[in-house]
C-alpha cells in the first residue's frame, strides 16, 4: 500500500490525520 503511494503520500496521510 505505501510503495504503490510512496513515502510521501505516507507521510501526508499522517499529518492529516
């Protein structure tokens, strides 16, 4: 799931949380 997003979208998701 993160590899197909990459870390970036990880990373957005995580302070929108």
């Amino acid at each position: 799931l993160l590899l197909r997003y990459g870390p970036l979208a990880y990373f957005h998701r995580s302070q929108r949380a």
